[in-house]
C-alpha cells in the first residue's frame, strides 16, 4: 500500500453516516458546565447578586453623602412644586430672574412666617401645658397607687431617680452633644437646599439638557418624555397633598380652638406636614392632638378630638385625596408601606416624607421608559421640562 494512502475499513466494520453524527460544537455545548438548568440558574443568581451588590454600594455612598443628597433631593420635590409659578409669570411677560427671585421670597416667606406664629404660641403657652402635664402626671401617679395596680410610692421614687440618672448621664450629654452637631448640619443642608432650588428654577431645562446631552437621538426624545412625566407626577402629588393637608390641618385646628387645647396652631403645624407621610402621618399627629387634649382638658376633650381626627381621614381618604391628587399616585397601599419602612430606615422622618414620591416618580418614569421602547408606537412629542 503506497505510503499515506487511507487504509481500507476492516473487514466487518459497519461506520456510521457522517449525517447522523453530531457536530462538534454541539457536543461542546452539551458538556459545558453552564448549558444545564442548573448552570443557567447559577448565572442569574451571580448576576443577581452582582446587581444587589451595585444597588448596595449605591446606597452606601449616598448615606455617606447623606448631607448633599438630602437637600438635592428636597429641592427637586420643591421645585417640581412651584415650577408652574415660574411659568406662570414667565408667561405673563415677567423677566427669568424676577420670576424666579419672586416664587422662591414668597415661597420661604411664607414658610418663615408660619414657623414664626409656630414659635411664639409655643412660647406663649408653654406654661400652660407644663402645669397641665404635671397635674396629668400627679394624676396619674395617683391612680397607680391607689389603683388596681398596687404600685407603691417607693416603687415610683425609685422609677423616677432612675430617669433622673439616665437624663443626666454621660450618654445623654454626648447625645445633646450630637443634636448639636446635627443641627449645625441641618442649618448648612438648609442653605444647600435654598441654593440649588434656586439653580433649578432659574435653569431647570438647561440643567436637563446638559444631562441628557450625551444620549442619541431617540434615547433623548425617550429622556424628554420621562423628565415631563416624572415633573407632572411629583408637582401634582406635592401640590394636592399640600392641599389635603391644609384641610386637615383647618378642620382639626378650629376643633383644638374649640376645645380650648392649648398649642393648636403648633398642632395644626404638626397635622400638615405629617398628612405628607401616607397612610401613618395623619394619624399619629392626630394621636399626638389627642394626648395634648388628654393632658391639658381631660378625657373628655381628647375623645372628642380624637372623634374629629378619624372623621378627617375619612373625609381625606374617601373625597379629598381621590379628588384632588387623583390617580397621580398610582401606588398599592402595600408598596406605599414598604416605601415608607424602606425610608424610615435609611433617613428616618425625612426618609419618610421623600420615600413615597421618589417611588411614583420613578414608576412614572419607568412606565414611560417601557411605554416608548423600540417596537411600540411612540406617543407624540411634547416640550421638555
């Protein structure tokens, strides 16, 4: 046999068609590892963690940053609040500064004022409420000694130096030391914050044209939709809270004034801006009301003002809120709730207060993400923000 010729098969020897054999890269892929069900559930969980992973940097970075993201993200609720007076006045022939110098005086005027009248009817009234609440304790003192309790005065001596020698610890003077401390931070966020309401309502657009310059075409068209989106949903659930909290606010005042509760515009104060908090804010300014009343007029009194609170959330959650903020908020009461745990978590009240618009305002924009994606029908243009 001539040297590389191809050998003849043994005799006997049946070789399969090369048709029926399988290709290489498909045994390949047969014995990777990954190509199995559980070799692509191995990839999701890692990608999966590699997101949560992201996400959990995210937040660390902001907490840490905690001192600028709070007052950015206060002044974009704000100033998707009263852009519209801006463009209000703009309309009206008035100059961009002008405008702008005029919505954000009279915005914190407005603001000043109220926490002025708030400060002095605590000043005026303080001594009322110490004397009622040190009779409600003498009460109090009383029924558990002579009550059903059995309490003893020796038991409630030894309760009460207990709370004098916490309140004068260490602990608690470096706790003061802190509040302190996170004054002076609050004074300097306020500033931050009045600074950039400012910028973005004098340069709003341009602001967001700067963003979301780098983008193609389509996917700033995509961005402009969403901007507006996201702007209509925070000003709209901004404004028609404020307005559902200043009735609330109204209703249970005049029924403190009524009573003759002491602090009623401080509690009125307290009624608005908890209404900003869904779901437990109304009721726990109510519920604050209510101990006041309890305290200073008796039993009697805090009944009726507890009456008057659960009407108002009746009132709000079955008229005024589907009528005035309508379906601007289009949120599961269960999704509000872990929005505001979620928020409560990471910044406390103020966590609380920013947890839910930040969850619609970024529902809306996904919603209109998914809306104009590639393959949908485009809905048509409108201005940008």
């Amino acid at each position: 046999m001539p040297a590389g010729a191809a050998r003849p098969a043994e005799a006997g020897a049946v070789l399969p068609p090369s048709s029926s054999l399988p290709p290489t890269g498909a045994r390949q892929h047969r014995q990777s590892p990954w190509a199995d069900s559980l070799g692509r559930t191995a990839v999701r969980s890692a990608q999966v963690l590699l997101i949560l992973a992201l996400l959990t940097c995210a937040v660390v970075g902001l907490r840490a940053l905690k001192l600028l993201v709070i007052p950015v993200l206060i002044a974009i609720v704000l100033a998707a609040a009263l852009s519209p007076v801006v463009r209000f006045l703009r309309r009206k022939g008035w100059p961009k500064m002008l405008a702008t110098w005029t919505t954000l005086v009279a915005g914190l005027g407005g603001l000043g004022v109220v926490l002025w009248l708030v400060g002095r009817e605590i000043r005026d009234e303080s001594d009322q409420l110490v004397e009622g609440a040190t009779s409600g304790l003498d009460e109090l003192q009383r029924y558990l000694t002579e009550g059903p309790l059995g309490i003893t005065d020796e038991q409630l001596t030894s309760a009460r130096e207990s709370v004098t020698e916490f309140l004068t610890s260490e602990q608690v003077q470096g706790g003061a030391v802190a509040g302190a401390t996170a004054a002076i931070e609050v004074i300097a966020g306020l500033l931050l914050g009045v600074v950039v309401l400012f910028f973005l309502l004098k340069d709003g657009r341009p602001i967001f044209e700067f963003l979301v310059r780098p983008l193609d075409a389509p996917t700033q068209r995509r961005a402009w939709r969403m901007g507006r989106k996201s702007v209509d949903v925070l000003g709209g659930y901004v404004r028609g809270t404020a307005v559902v909290a200043f009735v609330d606010a109204v209703v249970i005042g005049i029924a403190l004034v009524i009573l003759g509760v002491p602090l009623a515009l401080p509690l009125a104060t307290i009624v608005f801006l908890g209404a900003f908090i869904p779901l437990v804010g109304a009721t726990i300014a109510g519920a604050l009301a209510a101990l006041i009343a309890l305290v200073a007029n008796g039993p009697v009194a805090a009944l009726i003002v507890v009456a008057v609170v659960v009407g108002v959330n009746q009132l709000e959650g079955d008229l005024l809120a589907p009528v005035v903020i309508g379906r601007t908020l289009s949120l599961h009461p269960l999704v509000i709730l872990f929005a505001l745990t979620a928020g409560t978590i990471l910044s406390g009240i103020v966590g609380a207060l920013l947890a839910v618009p930040i969850t619609a305002v970024v529902w809306a924009a996904a919603k209109e993400w998914w809306a104009t994606s590639p393959g949908r029908a485009e809905t048509p243009a409108t201005d940008p923000p």
